[in-house]
C-alpha cells in the first residue's frame, strides 16, 4: 500500500500546516535551552511530538511512520555516532600517551595565544576535516583538540561549531554539491561555481567572526592580521578550486593553503599581547618565570622528532580520513562488503508530490551496512595504528576503547533519536510544508531561499540531506518568480551552512567531544544567534545577486 504526501492538512492552511509541522523542532530546541533537558530526552520528546503528528495530523500510515523513525535511527549510528565514536577514541589514545602534551607544547610554541589557537584549530584545520570527511568529524576533533589545549568545554564546543560553516557545503570530497546536482538536474560545475562566489566572503569573515565572539571586539583587532590570512587564503583558494575545477577538492586545497600561510605569518608576526581566559591562572608573572633558566629545564620545547612522533596520530588520522572519502576508495570497499536492504513498509511507499517534486515520485528508503567504507572505520583504524605506533598494546588499545564507548553511550542514544526524528518529519513531509511556507514568499524568496537551507540542515544535521530534501522545491520556486535556478540551488547549500552549527546531531557531537554530555541547551544558546544572523547574511548576499549583481551566476557551458 503507498501514501501520498501532503503539505496542507490543517483546514488546507499553509500557515498553519507550517505551525503544527514545526512543534517538534520547537519542542526538541525549547526542551534543550530552555528548560535543560538533557538531550536524550529532549530528542525523545521531539521524536513522539513527530511520530504524532505525522499519523495524526498528516494521516501516513503508522507503519511507514515507525519504519522512517527506525531508518533514521540506523543512520544516526552507522555512520554518525559511529564517526564519533572513533574520533573520540583517537583523541583518548593521545591523552592517554601523553603525547597530547607535547601537541598543546608545539602549538604553544606558534602561539600560547588562544585567539590563533582557536583560528589554527577551529577552522583552518577543522575545514581541512570537513573536506575529507565531513558529517560531524570536524567538530568532534576540533572540539577535542581545543579541550586538549586548555579551552573550557563549552567555548571549545561552540567555537568548534562556529568554525565549521564555511567549507560545510564543500565537505566530505564536495559531497553535497555532487548530491544537488543529481536531485536538481543542474550542472554541478555551475552549482559549485555558484556556491563558490557566496561562501569566500563568509570564509573572510567567520575567522573574525570566531575570534570575536570568544574575546570580543577589542580583542579581534588585536589580531587581525591572523584573521585576515587564515580567511584570506581559505577564500582565495575556495573560489578558485570551486570554480574552474569542481566541488571535490575545494576544502582540502584551501585548508592546507590556510594552514600553511598561518604558520608563515607566525614565523614573522606574533600578537602584542598573549589572550587567554578570565578564569585561566596562567597570569603573565608565571609565564615570565616560565621562561626563567630553572623553569625551561622543566618545560623544555619538544624537539622535531618528539613532535613529529605527539603530531603522528594526527597525520595517520588526516591519511586515513582522506583515503576513505575517496570515491574510488569507497566503492572498492562497498564492492567487498556492502549488505544493503530495502526498508520495509516504506521503501518506494511514500510519495512526494508536487510542488516539492515535479510529478509524483516514490521516496527510496534503503538501509545499507557499509562498515568497510564508512568514515568511523577509517578512524578506528587509525587509532589502532596510533595506539601501536606509540606503543600501546592490544589490552590497553581495548581498554580505551572501552571507556571511550562508556563515555559516549547516551549521547549515541541522542544521535539515534535525533536523525529518527528527521526521517519522521522527511517522510511524512512535515518539514516539506515548513519549506513551502518559506517559498512562498514571492520576490522576498531570494532572501528566505539561504534560511530555507539552514532549515534543512538545522532538521535533518547535514547539508547533503538538506540539498536533497529541499533542492528541487528550492528550483521549482525560483522558477515561479523567474529567479535563475541555480542561485536559488545553490543558496540551499550556503544557507545550510550556517544551520550546521545548531543542527541537534552537531550540538550533541561537540557536547560529547568536550565531556558536556546534559549540557546542550547551554552550547545551542552559545551559538544560537552567530547561526541566524550568518543565515540572514547569506539571504542578503542571495537577494543582490538575484536583483542586482545578476551577473554573478554562472552560465553553463
């Protein structure tokens, strides 16, 4: 038996459809930061408020509702909690040697300076993850990484979050690029290219951006010049790459242009003044007398090969990651072992109609076990090879790995029930009325396409699901007020890309790789009002170049 969606089903009301369609997400942000639920509740709240009203307001079927629940719950393990998971692991074999101490001692020796730490590890390094991998991995390690060096979990969490905007849309190998234009038709290389002449500026501003909101005003113009070329050469390459050779390698080139000209800046170029925390009892006197004869003896500066050896499950990470984004790669390893089942009561059941699709159209819904190619298992393995190159044995490999899991076990509670809910609220098409709400905003639709992205990610944690899930209504609406298309496709993945920091699975990862496990509402309000109002930027910059700067839109070739 097959069901249809539909989009109006209170009193045929869009509006009011859009209203009831949004008490779950409403209930699952409210019950985090308002009422400090913790989050395996709160996503349990909201997953009952969507399976409700998905049977009973918008008549699916409840055995196609409680298959997308379960889909989704899947998902939310294997890959996302299963990325996690391992990162985590990582980070806990580093602590574990001691070889996390000598990583905080050779960036110290960059910059003892939190603000260029931030910059160093929040976004240049962390856009370098988003590229190879991407679906939470970078906030997880740069989260960690900025506890590791002394940052306070919650702006170690929300920092991390901040940081990882700009490449989203770029992420794991241009994943979601390649993903719109497959859903949409359009040509990828003009979609990335689109994409490619929003997002530099916001590349340029989010290291200002990130450095203000953890020291302020002041404190940003202190140094700016690290904020200008950690931006500067992350948007020059992104435009470049993004433009003339496609959506793959936009993040990884780009990161690792940034990473570099900040480690030549810092070789020339250091802050006036060191930053650090209010609460940090590191004063300037004791880091005087740190410098003394006797305390050098003690706090000697690792040597190249000490620091080569700390940095090396960091190195065996990025190799691991970016092997296993690789498309050749990754289908190699399907090829070997890739069990994959239709769900059933809901694969090719659910009906999209139109506007959001162009003519009636079943909803695949298969569920594939890809353990060999999935992102997780490139990071178990490489902190296996890390445990063993630092001389771990398999007993204590497996004893870490043991606590990393305890650590970790409610929060993959929470990552299960939050993607339940937004495969609940994908297939019964409740988050399609929200979308329909958005588009119908006539010529005002430039500025709500970008918030209709952020939306998406926002509801489903990723901006690949996000293009798929409102992609074609996204060109269906812009052909209805004679927007070009590919703005209006594109804008979905650049707005998407500022919901990434306040999408339920991300503020969970970061909860969890800073050891805040029931503190999430605190991390959502943290980053809550950077996310709308980078969003709302995004609109503005859609909106001129929809009205005035037309010639900005590529034409395909």
């Amino acid at each position: 038996m097959s069901w249809t969606q539909i989009y109006t089903p209170v009193a045929g009301s869009l509006i009011v459809s859009a209203l009831v369609a949004a008490i779950p997400v409403v209930a699952l942000l409210g019950a985090l930061a308002f009422f400090h639920v913790k989050a395996h509740w709160a996503a349990l709240i909201g997953l009952v408020l969507a399976l409700g009203i998905a049977i009973g307001v918008y008549g699916m079927p409840a055995s196609m509702a409680g298959a997308a629940a379960l889909n989704g719950a899947a998902f939310g393990l294997l890959p996302i909690g299963w990325i996690v998971l391992n990162a985590i692991f990582v980070y806990d074999i580093t602590v574990r040697t001691g070889k996390f101490e000598v990583v905080k001692e050779t960036i110290a020796g960059l910059a003892s300076d939190r603000r260029i730490q931030v910059l160093l590890i929040g976004f240049s390094f962390g856009a370098f993850i988003e590229g190879a991998a991407g679906f939470g991995t970078p906030v997880a390690i740069s989260a960690a990484m900025l506890i590791g060096l002394g940052f306070k979990p919650l702006p170690a969490a929300g920092l991390a979050l901040i940081g990882n905007t700009a490449p989203v849309a770029y992420g794991a190998l241009g994943t979601p690029i390649i993903t719109l234009a497959k859903v949409t038709g359009l040509n990828e290389l003009a979609l990335s290219a689109m994409t490619g002449r929003q997002l530099p500026l916001f590349s340029l501003i989010v290291p200002f951006w990130l450095v203000w909101a953890m020291s302020g005003f002041r404190g940003m113009v202190e140094v700016w010049p690290a904020c200008l070329v950690a931006g500067l050469f992350f948007a020059v390459p992104q435009f470049v790459v993004s433009n003339f050779y496609g959506p793959s390698l936009v993040d990884i080139v780009a990161a690792a242009v940034s990473l570099l000209a900040m480690y030549l800046l810092l070789k020339v170029w250091q802050p006036r003044t060191v930053w650090r925390f209010h609460d940090e009892r590191d004063s300037d006197a004791a880091l005087a007398a740190r410098k003394s004869v006797g305390a050098a003896a003690a706090h000697r500066a690792p040597t190249g090969a000490e620091a080569l050896v700390a940095w090396l499950p960091w190195i065996i990470l990025s190799v691991f990651v970016f092997a296993w984004g690789l498309p050749s790669v990754k289908a190699w390893m399907n090829g070997i072992f890739n069990p994959t089942w239709e769900v059933p009561f809901l694969h090719n059941l659910v009906h999209k109609a139109p506007p959001v699709s162009k003519a009636l159209a079943p909803e695949a819904a298969k569920y594939s076990l890809n353990l060999l190619s999935a992102t997780g298992t490139g990071l178990l393995l490489s902190g296996v090879v890390s445990g063993l190159v630092l001389k771990l044995g398999p007993g204590a490999l497996l004893r870490t790995y043991l606590g990393t899991l305890k650590r970790v076990r409610f929060s993959l509670v929470t990552i299960a029930a939050m993607l339940a809910l937004g495969f609940t609220t994908r297939f019964s098409g409740s988050d399609s009325t929200m979308g329909l709400a958005f588009a119908s905003t006539g010529h005002l639709f430039p500025f709500f396409s970008p918030l209709l992205g952020w939306l998406g990610v926002a509801l489903t944690g990723s901006d690949t699901s996000s293009n798929v899930l409102f992609g074609n209504l996204q060109v269906v609406s812009a052909q209805q007020i004679g927007m070009n298309p590919i703005l209006a496709a594109a804008s979905n993945s650049s707005g998407g890309v500022m919901g990434k920091m306040i999408d339920a699975q991300s503020i969970v990862v970061a909860s969890v790789a800073t050891g805040q496990h029931g503190h999430e509402g605190i991390i959502l309000r943290y980053v809550f009002w950077h996310s709308l109002v980078l969003a709302c930027l995004v609109g503005v910059v859609v909106f001129l170049q929809a009205y005035v700067f037309t010639g900005m839109v590529p034409i395909p070739h």
